[in-house]
C-alpha cells in the first residue's frame, strides 16, 4: 500500500515537515508530481471549485498554473491535531497581461493514516500588487531555506 511520510498522528516536527513538502511540491508546478500525495477519491474546495478525485485535481492544477504564472509559495503550520493539518499560506503571481497579485488564504487537510491526503478545504483572497511590491524572489522552484517565512516577512 502506497504510503506518504510523515504519517499521522502528527507531531509538531512531522506537521512542520509535512508542511514544508506540500509547499515544494507546489511550487513545482507539476500537476502529476503534485497530485500523488493526494487519495485516489480525494475531495477539495478551492475557492468555488470542488474538485474530487486526483484527475479532476490534475486538471484543476493545470487550469490554475496556465493561469497562474510564475506562482511562488510559502505555507506556515497554523495547527495540527491527529490526522489533521491547517495551514495559512501566501503566493505571488501574475496573469497572462504581467499584472501581480499575492494571494493570501487557509487550508485545512486531513490525512488517511497512509499519509495521502483525503480532504483540502481551502479558503483564498487575491490581492493585486505592484511588481515592485513582491517579497517572493527567489528562483522558480523550491524556496531557499534561508529565504524568509511568512512570519518573518510580515505576512
């Protein structure tokens, strides 16, 4: 049976962890990497999307990452408790016309004891911003460890 460390119950080392994993392979944007974390009858509520099942996800990260260019994310543990995750997260981005946004939200997930993830219920708000105003600059793929967290960027 296919498994994906850290496993719940979750500790505030392996919550951390499991954050930190979620975030790269996010910021990856590859919608096949990405969706191998997650159950086979996943469900998820992105903003007004619910997407359920890894290919309806899939798709749903290929329409988001065609839009959303050059996406840059940093997630930070809020809570975690037994099986489950929250998470507050920021990413920067812009559209096809080179207009920036930072996009701010919360996440909640919850994990089968294989560690995939079985349910994302994520709440998002767009905030338009000027180029000169971006915090996430380091280069597209994973964030540098030394690159600052959320807290540390006032975020």
């Amino acid at each position: 049976m296919e498994t994906k460390p850290p496993l719940p119950p979750f500790t505030p080392e392996t919550a951390t962890q499991k954050v930190r994993m979620a975030e790269d392979a996010w910021n990856t944007r590859d919608p096949d990497r990405v969706v191998q974390v997650y159950t086979d009858d996943t469900r998820w509520r992105n903003r007004a999307e619910f997407p359920a099942g890894r290919e309806q996800v899939r798709q749903f990260l290929q329409r988001k990452w065609a839009r959303e260019l050059d996406y840059r994310l940093i997630e930070e543990l809020w809570a975690f408790t037994g099986e489950r995750i929250a998470v507050r997260f920021a990413y920067e981005w812009h559209d096809d016309s080179g207009h920036w946004y930072r996009s701010y939200g919360n996440e909640n997930w919850e994990f089968t004891a294989q560690g995939l993830m079985s349910r994302r219920f994520a709440s998002i708000n767009d905030l338009p911003i000027a180029q000169a105003d971006r915090k996430f600059h380091w280069p597209l793929g994973r964030r540098p460890d030394d690159h600052p967290g959320l807290s540390e960027l006032g975020l």
